[in-house]
C-alpha cells in the first residue's frame, strides 16, 4: 500500500534563507514521486518528478528535491527562498503497482520579508 | 495547446441532490483523474479513467461515478449528495496511464453542500 508523510503542516523561513519541505513515502512498488505547488486561487502545478532516473532531480523555480531509497524520503529543498514560493506544496506517489495517486497532506510554505 | 478546463467553477447543491461535473483534458491526454480536496487537506484520488474505462479507484463510495468520451472529456457525477461532499474536485489530465507521467491540473470545481 502507498502512503505519503509530509512531516510539516506548516514551515515558515524568511525570504533568502534556504527552504527544506520534507515528505516520507511508502510503496508496494517501484514509485514515482512528485512536488506540485499550489498558489491561492491557483490551479495545482509541477514542481518535479523523480522517476527511477537521476536521484537528484532539478525542478522549476530553483527547487530540487532527493530521492533516498534508504529513509523513503524525498525531501524538496531550495537555496534562497523568494517571497513568490509562498503557497502550499504537495509531496505525490504514484505506482506502478496500481493507477492510483496520492497526495501528501501539504505543507504551507510562508515567507517572511 | 489548451490546458485543462472544468466546468463549473462553482455549485451550490442542497443533500439529496445530484451533481455533474465536466473536465476537458489537455489536447492530446487520454488520461483523467479526478480528485477532492477538503478545505485544508491534500488532493484525495476518487478514480481514473483511460481510454474510456475505469482504470483505478480510491476509497469512495458507488455514488461517485464517472464517464470519459471518445474526445476523452470526463464527467464526475455525485449521486445522493451530503454535507461532507463540499469540497473543491479537481480534474487532471496526462499523456497515457503511467505513473510516472505529469498531471496538469484543471482549476477545480467548489461544490458546496447545503
């Protein structure tokens, strides 16, 4: 069974400081996971995708996030927090064992000036 | 390349009733999941259809069903309404089932329950 952890509801950082937005995952299979952001009254978008490729994968806006097999982690991190990456951030697997998606509780992601 | 669009944006339904809700995939997409997100809460799968089958399926009752068409445009309809139906579904369109494809997400759909 797919399960996803986004280990903080909420995570606050002031702008130009690096951002850490963490996720656990479990699956039955071999996973694919995802980062997708929404803004307010936005529709929701990739971020990245990770893939059984590249560990280190590199996503829109600066955001790049590590797939540890070890810890199922998948972490999002980014080097310097723009006032702009507030929203609320989903951590995503999906499997090949089934078509089913699931999304992570969110994190909101707040920056401060 | 149009992206994905959902009608209607907003609904205001009393309990019993029943609701339809339509999504255009992106040109080109075969695949559509629909989604409902609780006020506060992420995204929960409620099925997925390809090629114009039912392809997978989260936890919600037979009273939540689908269509997708031959232009692969879907339909979420919601039968016997309640209170805990009041959410925002999202529709969400890729190329092809696999996983580990990209979702492009409709707006959504706020339905409210009364």
């Amino acid at each position: 069974a797919q399960s996803v952890t986004q280990l903080d509801s909420h995570v606050s950082v002031s702008e130009g400081t690096p951002v850490l937005l963490r996720c656990n995952y479990s699956s039955s299979y071999s996973p694919s996971l995802f980062w997708y952001v929404q803004h307010p009254n936005k529709g929701l978008q990739l971020l990245l995708k990770y893939t059984s490729a590249a560990t280190l994968v590199k996503g829109i806006n600066g955001f790049e996030a590590e797939f540890k097999k070890s810890e199922t982690s998948f972490h999002l991190t980014k080097p310097s927090a723009h006032m702009s990456d507030a929203a609320e951030y989903f951590c995503v697997v999906s499997d090949t064992g089934g078509f089913k998606t699931i999304f992570g509780a969110g994190t909101r992601l707040f920056v401060k000036a | 390349e149009t992206g994905v669009t959902q009608s209607p944006t907003h609904l205001i339904k009393t309990r019993g009733q029943q609701v339809t809700l339509r999504c255009s995939s992106q040109s080109g997409h075969n695949t559509v999941s629909w989604y409902q997100q609780a006020l506060g809460q992420g995204p929960q799968f409620i099925f997925q259809y390809y090629r114009e089958e039912e392809n997978g399926r989260g936890n919600f009752p037979p009273r939540f069903s689908g269509l997708q068409f031959p232009n692969y445009s879907s339909e979420l309809n919601v039968n016997a309404l309640e209170l805990d139906d009041s959410a925002l579904y999202l529709c969400a369109s890729s190329f092809e089932r696999d996983s580990y494809n990209e979702q492009f997400f409709g707006p959504g759909t706020r339905l409210t329950v009364l």
